[in-house]
C-alpha cells in the first residue's frame, strides 16, 4: 500500500503490505499526510488594510503584516511548520466578488490558484462556498453604523435638569391642589387664618424657596397641614439644591441612537428613501462629520478607521450591527490540506485566543479599556468653576419673573382705573 505524501521529500511512501490486522481501522489506511508542511512557503492573497484583523505592521518593513490573522497563522505555524508570503493589495484593486463570469481582487487569486489561500475579512456565503473550500468559522462579525455623538443640550436649561419633567409637573399640580385646599380651610375658619388665594400662593411658596414662615395657623389641625406641606418643601429644596450643581457643570447629553429601529425613526434620511454610495472613504466619512449621514462599514474596520485615519473622538458605534455573518478563510477548491488548518482554527476559537487577539489588536489603535473611555467620555468632565454661561438659565427665570410682575402690575393699575371710572 502506497500513499502521497506532497510535502515531503518523498513524495510518495508504503504504507504497509495489505491484511486485515495492520489495516483494522479507517485511520490505519488513510494515514494523515499531513503531519507537517516541512517549511512550505504559502502565497496568500491579502489586502494589508482591514483593521484589527490584517494590516501592516508599524514596526515592520513595509509588505509584513499585523492584526489578528498574522497572530493566527504564526500560532498555527510553530505547530504545522510553515511559512507564509502575504500581498499588500490585489492587483486590480478589489476586494474579491463574482463579476462578469469571473472573480476578481483577493478571491480572484485564489480561484486562478495564483494564491493557496486568503486571511481577510471574507463572510461565508453560499456562491463562495461553491468556488472555494471555506474554513470553519473563527468569529461572527456585521456591518457597523457610526454616528457624531449628539452635542449636549444648551447649558442654560440645567436650572431645570435637576427634576424630569413629570417631576415638575407633579410639583405643580401639587401646589395648585395645596393652595385649594389651604383656601378652603382658611374660609372656613371663624377667623381667616391668611384672608384669600392672594395671601395664600405666596405664604405656600415661602417655604418652597427654603424661606421662613413667618406665623402658623391657630387651629391645630391646619398646623398639621402646614407642617407636613413644610417638611414636604424641606425635602424638595435638598434633593434639588443636591443635583443642582452637577447639572449646572456637567453637560447634559440627548439620548443616543443606538439601534437600526431608532436610526429609522431619527431625523436622518431613511435609507430606504435613497442610500447614497460613495467612491472612497473621504466622500462617504465626511458627510458623517457633518452629522447629516451615518457610516456603514465592517464593524471593527469602522471603529479603527474613524478614530486612526479622520482622528474623531466623539463618534459612537451602533450597538446593533447589520447583517453579521461568519468570518472564515478561504481556500482554493478541493484543498486536501485545509482540515489542519481548520482543526488548528478551532483549538484558536475555543481557547479564546481569537476573542483576546481581536481586543488586543484594537486597543492598539483606540488604547486600552477603550469602550469604558468612550462611554464616560460624553459624560465625565473636569471639575471647572462656574460661569455666566452656566448660570444664565438663573437670570432668564429672574427676567421672565420680573415680565411677569410687570404684566401683573399692569393688570392692576388697568383696574384700578376701571374702578375708579
């Protein structure tokens, strides 16, 4: 019994005379011949920019690659003694699809067995499957959509942020209910305590504003009534003279867009309305920067790329991605070695190498613990003194107040001389 052996210098060995004893399992018979490469030197067909997973190396000479696919191959080649020769880009400049009858960039290679194989993000679909062999999966990936975080709201409104709003309008459908029932009771009293609704909405707003009150009521069951509105108003004014200062120095921050359900519903224009595509990176990010378009692209490329190459900060990804899809490597059809590659991709999946390569890979370009940064960045600031412009949402509530005194004023001298007529 003979059998092929492609790397080795023999190319072909025996691998016994035939009996049913030395040949009792299936394994016996098909021997694996491909125990090692022997320090074959692959040709792959790659693309050195595809962020984290392959791209070139900034320590190297230019054409040596970095990212998760190097760390791959260099794991599996201490193991399967091999060597690799990797391509800085296609020929004709594309990525690798089914065009005109023939494939063309990276995949394109491979099918004209040009290349052994392709590392780069390559999902696996069912018209690839069929031309190529396809690896197992080693990560699950979509498309990413990134957005300008939203500026934060104008600073004079923080006056107000220390309550939502039902919690202003809970405090003012308490006070109207208050000053109803205080008036009653005052009318019902032998004596009125405070002589009507015009000395009453300001003895109950006294002890809104933190003031004094300057007497209390004869009867002991109205006292009751005023000291549990007092310490009502007590804790009132702590919990927001607390969250005061905070919201007057910290900036506040809309919602964020955060998945393809609330993209539809925003202000931006429905993809479906229209998708605008552009030729290169310059055309389709800018528009982004403006904050009018969101930009689409493989996630992890889409998050390196915004920050490393156009240096934006304050930009988020989606949280939901679009059509994630598994990342595989393919190989030229009927590979008869593509199984160690495959069982040493697994032992790399399982191990959780592929998950902590990824991490490292990308928080060399975003620095470490980078998704933390990036949430508190729209929400942590330096501690600063205030300013008038923190505080100018103060002097519009004094000027709306003093328009407002003035239009009561007005109110009553028209009807002083009405009566006086």
């Amino acid at each position: 019994m003979f059998t092929s052996f492609p790397f080795e210098e023999r190319k072909i060995k025996s691998i016994g005379i035939w009996s049913n004893t030395k040949f009792a399992s299936k394994e016996d018979l098909f021997v694996d011949r491909f125990e090692s490469f022997r320090g074959y030197e692959f040709q792959l067909g790659t693309w050195l920019d595809d962020y984290p997973y392959l791209y070139q190396s900034k320590t190297k000479p230019e054409g040596y690659g970095d990212g998760l696919e190097v760390e791959m191959l260099d794991a599996m080649a201490r193991v399967l003694d091999y060597k690799y020769n990797l391509t800085k880009e296609s020929p004709d400049m594309m990525w690798g699809a089914f065009e005109n009858g023939s494939w063309n960039g990276m995949l394109g290679m491979v099918h004209r067995k040009e290349k052994n194989f392709t590392v780069n993000y390559f999902v696996i679909t069912g018209e690839r499957v069929d031309a190529f062999d396809a690896s197992v999966s080693y990560w699950m990936e979509g498309f990413g959509m990134s957005l300008m975080s939203p500026p934060p709201l104008p600073k004079w409104r923080g006056a107000y942020y220390s309550f939502t709003p039902f919690v202003w309008l809970s405090l003012a459908v308490t006070f109207v209910l208050v000053l109803i029932i205080i008036s009653i009771q005052d009318m019902l009293q032998p004596e009125p305590f405070l002589g009507g609704v015009g000395s009453t909405w300001p003895y109950l707003l006294r002890a809104m504003f933190n003031n004094s009150i300057p007497r209390l009521p004869k009867a002991h069951w109205q006292r009751l009534f005023v000291g549990s509105w007092w310490l009502y108003c007590f804790i009132l004014t702590t919990a927001y003279t607390a969250n005061l200062i905070a919201f007057l120095t910290i900036p506040v921050f809309p919602g964020r867009i955060q998945t393809v359900q609330q993209l539809a519903e925003s202000d931006y224009r429905a993809l479906g309305d229209k998708m605008d595509l552009f030729q290169n990176y310059n055309d389709s990010v800018f528009p982004m920067l403006d904050g009018t378009y969101a930009y689409i692209e493989s996630f992890s490329y889409n998050r390196i790329l915004v920050y490393v190459e156009y240096k934006v900060e304050n930009s988020y990804m989606l949280r939901e991605q679009l059509y994630p899809g598994h990342l595989c490597w393919y190989f030229q059809k009927n590979t008869a070695w593509k199984y160690k590659f495959d069982h040493g991709i697994r032992r790399l999946v399982e191990s959780g190498l592929i998950a902590h390569w990824i991490k490292v890979k990308t928080e060399d370009f975003l620095g470490r613990d980078f998704e933390r940064k990036q949430q508190l960045r729209a929400k942590e600031r330096e501690n600063q003194a205030l300013s008038l412009e923190h505080l100018q949402g103060v002097f519009f509530i004094l000027a709306m107040s003093w328009a407002a005194g003035g239009l009561v004023f007005a109110g009553e001298v028209l009807r002083h001389r009405c009566d006086l007529d």
